[in-house]
C-alpha cells in the first residue's frame, strides 16, 4: 500500500475523532499540533485504525509513534507483511 493511500484512509479517521474537517495530515504533524490531541484522542485513532486495517498493533510499535509519519510508516510495514505472508 502506497502512502498516499494510507493518508487517504487516514483522514476520515482524524477527521471522526476530532470532529473537524480542517486537520491536514503531514509527516510532521503530531499531537502538540493539533488541540485536544491528548492520550485518550490517541486511543481512539488506534482503536480505529486497527479496525480500518484490520490488524493490531503490537506495544513497540504503538511507543515508536510520534507523529503522523510514524503511523504511516508502520501501517506501511504491518500492510506489507500482511502481503508476503499471504
């Protein structure tokens, strides 16, 4: 899966869980830019993008995320994986 389709089925996840259609998803876009993005917010865009992508994430991986980046780059991998192994 291509990053720009991982960004593509990101928003709509960003977009529920803040409740805004304003957020503009980058790499470099985290927590600290985006008010009301605290733990609980971070929870909440997990829960869902292991249901959008059918898989979980493993503890390591949910501690190397620090922005938005990292998120895609994992889902990137564990999307990748998923087709090797199939």
């Amino acid at each position: 899966m291509q990053d720009e389709a991982i960004y593509a089925a990101l928003m709509p996840i960003f977009e529920d869980v803040f409740m805004r259609d304003d957020i503009v998803l980058a790499p470099e876009l985290s927590a600290k830019d985006v008010a009301g993005w605290d733990s609980f917010k971070q929870i909440e865009i997990i829960i869902a993008v292991e249901s959008q992508f059918g898989f979980k994430f493993h503890t390591r991986e949910l501690d190397s995320l620090r922005n938005v980046g990292d998120l895609v780059r994992v889902v990137r991998e564990k999307n990748s994986a998923r087709v090797v192994l199939t």
